[in-house]
C-alpha cells in the first residue's frame, strides 16, 4: 500500500504532507474556508512514483483549504545578570494558520 506524499516549502520551513493531513504553516493570506495553492513543492511521492525537484518540483502543486488562524502559545525570554539589578522579560506569541490538505498532484 503506497500513500502519496509531498515536501512543500513555505514561510521559510519545509513540511511533510499526506491528503487530509491539517499543518500549522506561517501565516498566509486567505479566508478560513479558502482554498491555498503551495506552488512550491520540493518532492512528491505519487502512485509509487518519486520526484525530486531542483529546487522545485515542475508543475505539482498541493491544494489546501484554510482552517483557521491563530497565536501559538507566548513564549518567554527573560535575560537575567547576576548582582546587577538588571533583567529584561518579553513575550512573543507567533501568528500561524492552519491548513487541511486536499490535494497532491504531481502535473
């Protein structure tokens, strides 16, 4: 049994994806129910059959619907001197979007 699969790059991460997997990517632009075109696929597996891309992949794209967008959890960095007094404390909380995958296709 094969299950199709491709490597898709995108915000600057490289992402393994199946059909019907949900992937929280950097933001993109969109409506949450829209669908998502990745144009850039380094590799797919499709029907058994591996394709490498350099970089790319021609003409396979992998179609996603938006699901939702969102802040992950806050992360904290804190700086801290000894015997100074001195610290500085600050959160971030990284803005993603969640992708449900629909459809790989190789051309």
């Amino acid at each position: 049994m094969t299950t199709d699969y491709a490597i898709i790059n995108t915000g600057g991460k490289q992402y393994r994806v199946r059909e019907g997997d949900t992937v929280s990517v950097e933001t993109i632009p969109g409506e949450v129910g829209s669908d998502f075109t990745f144009d850039r696929v380094l590799m797919t597996s499709v029907d058994g059959k591996l394709s490498i891309g350099a970089p790319a992949v021609k003409g396979a794209t992998v179609i996603g619907e938006i699901s939702e967008h969102g802040k992950a959890d806050k992360v904290i960095s804190l700086r801290y001197k000894n015997k100074t007094r001195q610290r500085v404390k600050r959160g971030h909380r990284q803005q993603f979007t969640s992708v449900k995958i629909k459809s790989i296709s190789a051309k």
